[in-house]
C-alpha cells in the first residue's frame, strides 16, 4: 500500500472508531430526549469504497445485529442494486453511511423514529471526508435527499422521479436519489413502475461498473 492509501485508510479507520465511540444522543443531547437505549452506532466502509448508500437510520434488527440493512429492506435493497450479500456487506467496495447511526427507537405508534439530528451534525462531514475515492452515493429516503441535494427540494416521488437530471449534475461524488426499500413503500413501486423500468437498470449498471455484479 502506498503512502497516500496508508494515510487515507488509517484517516477513515480513525473517524470510524471515534464515531463507533460516540454516546451524544443518550449522554448529552441536543435535540429531544435521550436515546432510551444503549447506543450502537453503526457504519461500514473504507478509504477505497467508490459506491455508498447514505440511508436513514439503522432499525431495530441493525442495532441487535450491528449490520446494517439487516432486515427485509436489505433483502430488497440487495435486489435492486444486484448485489449478494457478499458483496453488499465488503467494506472496500461499498460504504454504508446512514443520517443517524444508532437506532432511534420507536414512535407512539411503534414506527422507528427519525435519525437523530445530532448525529449528522456530528459526524456527516468528518465520515465523508474521510471517503475520498468515492464515485457515486445513492441517496436513500427523504431524510438523506435533504442533507446531500438541499432542504429547497421537492417531495420524495418529485425527487426520484427527476433522477436522470440529478444523476448528471457536475459533481463528485454524483448522487442517485431512491425510496426507502421498505416494505411499506411497496404501493409506492406499482404507483410509479417507471422505477423498476427505468431507474433500476442504470443503477444495477453502476453498481456492478464500482462494485462488481
């Protein structure tokens, strides 16, 4: 490995094990309540991913498990990008950088709750900085469309919807804009086939060109 790769790795291994460390939410909030449970902060990733989903939050299945997607939304979410979960689950291809870390908890009406804002303003930048080679983020849900393509955006379905012209802007890393493959949104895919149709097959194209199909 050469002295770049060396310092760019040991950077991103450094940033990992400080956020692995952090308490914030249960310790010194900012935002709401303590986290009502022991934190698990999860992310996975390397200096030398070229692909990262940046999701939502991990469910409650993640945080017993410590891998992320480790639910029927990664079953789903494997399936669109094409991926085994061999490959899914290697660091050195794919980084996996969620707007919060540890699981939320759950709502008043059993829902998980949404990532902790101190999460992100702790950590987004440091973590991303620390992920130079990448080429393409997926951006997952309404939560991480804000952060990575502004809170002036429309709606998800609008978002999505104008991914070609999203996925060509000058920039790098590029950003592909996609629903949360939660089961729940399954009325959403028959209400807009064009995503299946015609997203699915440019993304399952980059994923196998960075990660290999």
């Amino acid at each position: 490995m050469g002295a770049e790769l060396w310092d760019e790795a040991e950077e991103f291994e450094t940033i990992a094990a400080r956020l692995r460390a952090c308490r914030v939410c249960r310790d010194s909030p900012r935002y709401g309540e303590r986290l009502p449970h022991e934190p698990r902060p999860i992310l996975q990733g390397s200096a030398g991913a070229r692909l990262c989903i940046a999701s939502q939050a991990p469910g409650n299945r993640a945080n017993i498990s410590g891998r992320p997607f480790d639910d029927p939304s990664g079953v789903r979410l494997r399936s669109w990008l094409g991926l085994d979960e061999a490959r899914f689950y290697d660091p050195a291809r794919l980084a996996i950088v969620p707007m919060g870390h540890c699981f939320p908890g759950y709502d008043r009406h059993g829902g998980d709750m949404p990532p902790r804002r101190e999460c992100a303003e702790a950590w987004r930048e440091p973590v991303f900085a620390a992920l130079p080679r990448l080429e393409l983020v997926l951006v997952i849900g309404l939560y991480a469309q804000g952060w990575h393509l502004g809170r002036g955006r429309s709606g998800l379905t609008e978002t999505v919807r104008r991914w070609r012209e999203i996925f060509a802007e000058e920039r790098r890393p590029r950003l592909l804009p996609l629903p949360h493959p939660s089961w729940r949104n399954s009325g959403w895919l028959k209400r807009h086939p064009w995503f299946e149709a015609e997203l699915l097959p440019v993304l399952r194209a980059e994923v196998a060109r960075l990660v290999g199909g």
